[in-house]
C-alpha cells in the first residue's frame, strides 16, 4: 500500500469540535470515538484506492466487466473451431418440470401363469428369456383331482349317448303308434296291414293293437254270419245276441288298446326326452368342474375316449401360453409339487411398456396439460437417449405416503431394449406454450454469475453480449433482454470463444 499521511490527533479534534451540538452541549465522549473510529477508516479506504487507481465494484456487477468485449481468432482458430450459428426468433416454449419414473409393464400384456391345481410338474418346456406364441405348451403337469373330474366326463358323455338313443327310439315310436291308430280307423285287412307294419318299430305295442285289432276283427265277422244265418232261421236269436256282444265287447277292447298305447308311448316318449336332458346338464356340469380345475390357460378338455386316449392319461394337464410374449421368469422345476395358486411363470409382451411417474402436490396443474400432450422420456441406462411417450391414464387417487398421484404412459419397445424396472426421467408440460423469444441453450455461456452470448460482428470478431434469461423449454431458452429478433448467435463453439476470452482478460 502506498505510503499515506494522515494526523490522527488533529482529525480526531476536528470530528469532536464538527459533532458539537450549536446549544454548546456536547455528546458523551464515547460516542464521539466511534464516530471518529469509523470517519478515519472510511478515510483511509478511500484514500487507498484513490493512490492505487482501483475503484470498489457497485452491488451486482462482476470482475468480468473489467475483461475485452470482443474476441477476435485467427484464420487457424477459426477453422478448428468449426463454429456455428443460430437465429434469435420467436418460438412456442412451455414450462417442463422433469420428474423422475420408471419403465413398468402394460399391465394388460403381463402375466402370471400360477398352477391350477394341486399337481405334480410333468415336464417344463419353456426357459427364461424364450419367445412363445400364443397356444405354446409351456409346461406338463399331473393331478389326480383333474383325473377323477375328466373320468366323470367320460362317464356322462357315455350316459348321454345312451339317453339320445332311448330319446330317439321313443320318439319314433310313438309317431309309429299315432300312425298305426290313424290306418286302423280305416279297418284294412290283417294280412295287409302286417305287410304294411314290416319293419316298423312299435316295440310291444305291436302286440297290443294287432291282437285287440284281430279279435274285433274275428268277432265283426262271426256277427255278420250270425245277422245273416239268423234271418233265414238257421241260428236262433239268442246266439246271434251272444254274438252281439262278443263283437262289442272285442271293440271296446280295441279302442282301449289303441288309448292306451298312445298314452303309454307318449309318456314313454317324454319321459326319455326328461332323462335326456338330464344327462345333457350332468355332463355340463361335470365339464364346467373340470373347467374349473384347469384353469383357462390348460389344453382342451376331454370330451370323448378318444381324447381321452390321446392325452395318454386323465391325469395329465398342458399349461398353454394364453398370448404370444416372452418368459420374463420361471418358478417350477421337473417333479415338483404345486398347490393350487402356486406360481410357475411371468408372461409378458414387452413390444409396448409403461412409464410410471408421480406427479407430487406442487405440479399437479400440470395434469390438465399432460394428458393432451407426449411426454419426453430421457434413459440414462441407454446414454440419455429420449424417446416420446403417448399419456395413458392419470390415477384418480393420492398416495398417502408421498401425497402424488400416478401418471402412466405407454412407449414404443419394438427394439427391446427397454427392461421393466429401468429408471427414467420424464418431461411434464405444467404451463401452456407461449411465443417468447428464444436461443438455442448451447449458446448461452455463464462466468462469475453472469449469462452471456457471442454475436458475430465479423467473421473474425465476436462480440460478448450479457442477456438475462427466463424460461427454459428442453434445448431452448427465453431471452428476457440484451437481444432482438433476427440477430445471431455462436451456438456452436461458444465455449472456445469463452475461453480465448479469459485468455485475453489474464493476458
């Protein structure tokens, strides 16, 4: 520091004579020191800098006013640099506030094959990683429940074949008697009417009706010889009388036959169509138990003995892969045994994943405007690369724990390079697009607290100029002043332009 003179003692009397109230009072003597303590140190200050040429730096300046405005490179500079430039232009920004996720799966494309029943694994023919089609066997397994509930198919489905038979027959039947009745009305001879009956299934009543049909027959025609021989005197009255009654007793007869085997073969014929029915239902159940057993990914039910001879025993079940995808996990091994709800594999198909983000309290305005608009999805597992995601769905309910709600959003995987559980960050619009004007956030440079750019004025010379910046939108920024529409700036290279700066400055 510079040698500077100055009399204490008599600066000390000329502060105590100045602070002398005109009243002639004067203030308590310590007061007066402290005055005079600070008025010779602020002296001293002011005399330092004046000798020195510095001077002190008003409040919000930096250092860097003292540095060039201007840099200038050489042609060799400047071809290494390889600079280029921007417009500074209006464009449409929004606000984003980046949160952080994770890759999930759909929901609706994963799943968890569990093991339907009580069983012993047979066989597992899928491995991690696999791809599988959708019908794919993925693993044999052994249940003696499903053995039992598979031969109880078998038996209904027999018992049904027979009641269609007996069903059929009836039927039959019974359309055969309301015929045979409609031919007797006309009274045909016997011998015609057996002709006629050949190969016609009537069962026993065959029997019934012929036979009541003969007698009446034989008794019109014992009758008819009696009317005739009693009216030229050969048989007397009483016989032909005892006739008489023969022939009505042999109709009556007749006719209660011919009720009686409508009625019958009717109630016979219902009566099958019942059982019929009835076994229809009892096979229907039995299959539905079996249904149950299996679960809906296992192979075809057995319906027959030959499925069931096929399947080489009841008790065997093939698990199939209910869609196409690929094995993300396997949890059974040969010959082990299972319970009822016992997981075996993870499915899912990966082409199309989630993104699961929380929107917490502070951002939940942006709900309104990221469910109408695709989100940036930044990986940093891929080396930052990004990708779009399209918004799903918004959860309706909020976290207890971290007060957020859900925000799901579903991304392209065709490659398969996204895995379920990979951290993300997620871009999410929390304000409309407004027109601001804007620069390319790779021109902005920053040193001791100030923002700055380089506007060409040449191709050789550029010139620093400081902005203040506003909002920043994903690879731009708002210019809040310093530039206009239509000027240029170094967006490319600006940092080595920072950097002869400096140079400059220290030289």
């Amino acid at each position: 520091m510079p040698n500077t003179t100055i009399d204490i003692r008599s600066l000390r009397g000329s502060i105590l004579r100045w602070i002398r109230l005109d009243s002639g009072i004067r203030i308590t003597s310590w007061l007066g020191i402290a005055i005079a303590a600070a008025f010779v140190l602020w002296t001293v200050w002011h005399s330092w800098f004046a000798s020195t040429g510095h001077r002190p730096v008003p409040t919000g300046e930096s250092a860097t006013d003292s540095a060039p405005a201007v840099c200038e490179l050489t042609a060799e500079k400047l071809a290494r640099a390889n600079l280029h430039f921007a417009s500074v232009d209006l464009r449409s920004l929004r606000e984003y506030r980046t949160v952080p996720g994770k890759i999930t799966y759909d929901s609706a494309r994963r799943l968890d094959v569990t093991a339907p029943v009580a069983s012993i694994v047979g066989q597992v023919l899928v491995e991690p990683g696999q791809a599988v089609e959708a019908g794919q066997p993925l693993v044999m397994l052994s249940s003696t429940a499903v053995g039992l509930a598979r031969d109880e198919v078998l038996k209904r489905t027999a018992e049904l074949a027979v009641a269609r038979k007996r069903d059929e027959l009836a039927q039959e039947i019974r359309a055969n008697v309301q015929q045979l009745g409609k031919q007797l009305e006309s009274r045909p001879l016997l011998a015609e009417l057996e002709r006629n009956l050949a190969g016609v299934r009537l069962a026993d009543y065959r029997e019934k009706l012929l036979g009541a049909y003969s007698r009446l027959l034989l008794a019109e025609s014992a009758l008819s010889g009696a009317d005739s021989g009693g009216s030229q005197g050969l048989l007397s009255k009483r016989l032909v009388e005892e006739r008489r009654s023969v022939r009505e007793v042999a109709a009556a007869q007749f006719a209660s036959a011919c009720e009686s085997a409508l009625f019958e073969s009717e109630l016979e014929a219902d009566q099958q169509r019942a059982q019929r029915e009835q076994t229809e239902r009892l096979l229907r159940v039995s299959r539905e138990s079996l249904a149950s057993l299996l679960g809906p990914l296992a192979a075809e039910q057995v319906g027959n003995k030959q499925a069931a001879s096929e399947l080489g025993t009841l008790s065997e079940i093939t698990i199939l892969a209910p869609m196409a995808g690929t094995i993300q996990e396997r949890a059974v091994v040969q010959s082990a045994r299972l319970d009822a709800g016992d997981p075996m594999f993870v499915l899912a198909d990966t082409s199309n994943v989630w993104v699961s983000a929380e929107i917490h309290e502070r951002d939940w305005r942006a709900l309104d405007f990221a469910i109408q608009a695709r989100l940036t999805i930044t990986i940093p597992a891929l080396g930052d690369q990004t990708a779009e995601a399209r918004v799903r769905f918004i959860g309706a309910r909020v976290s207890e724990e971290t007060h957020s709600v859900p925000l799901i959003a579903e991304l392209d995987n065709a490659d398969g390079r996204l895995r379920p559980g990979m951290f993300v960050w997620v871009e999410v619009p929390i304000a409309e697009e407004r027109q601001l004007l804007a620069i390319p956030t790779s021109a902005l440079m920053r040193h001791e607290n100030r923002s700055f750019v380089f506007v060409p004025e040449s191709e050789e010379r550029f010139r620093r100029v400081d902005v203040v910046t506003g909002l920043t939108a994903r690879d731009y920024l708002e210019v809040v002043s310093g530039l206009q529409v239509g000027q240029r700036v170094v967006d490319q290279g600006a940092a080595l332009l920072k950097s002869e700066l400096l140079l400059e400055r220290e030289e």
